[in-house]
C-alpha cells in the first residue's frame, strides 16, 4: 500500500453553488465601495432667464 494511502486527507468545507460565491462578491463590493461624489448641478451654474416683457 502507498505511504500517501495511509494519510487522512484534510476535512473539506460544505460545497457553496456559484450563484451564492457571486451574490456574496457583488454584495462584498456594494459594501465596501464609498459613494460617489454628488455631481455639481449644472442648472444652477447657468444664469437664470429672466421672461420676455
């Protein structure tokens, strides 16, 4: 008999589906991204019309 027979294999973690390793990769990186910067109004920068007489 080999010697590698004779060694016990290391335990193995319970199987997790794909879909469940991906939802928990985007829900990891909806987390840990900041929000993003508000972007300047570009309504308010403009001078306002004023109405013809």
């Amino acid at each position: 008999m080999p010697e590698s027979a004779n060694q016990s294999r290391p335990p193995t973690a319970p199987s997790v589906s794909v879909r469940d390793l991906l939802a928990a990769g985007a829900a990891a990186l909806a987390v840990s991204t900041p929000p993003r910067a508000p972007e300047p109004d570009s309504r308010r920068a403009a001078p306002e019309h004023r109405e013809a007489a």
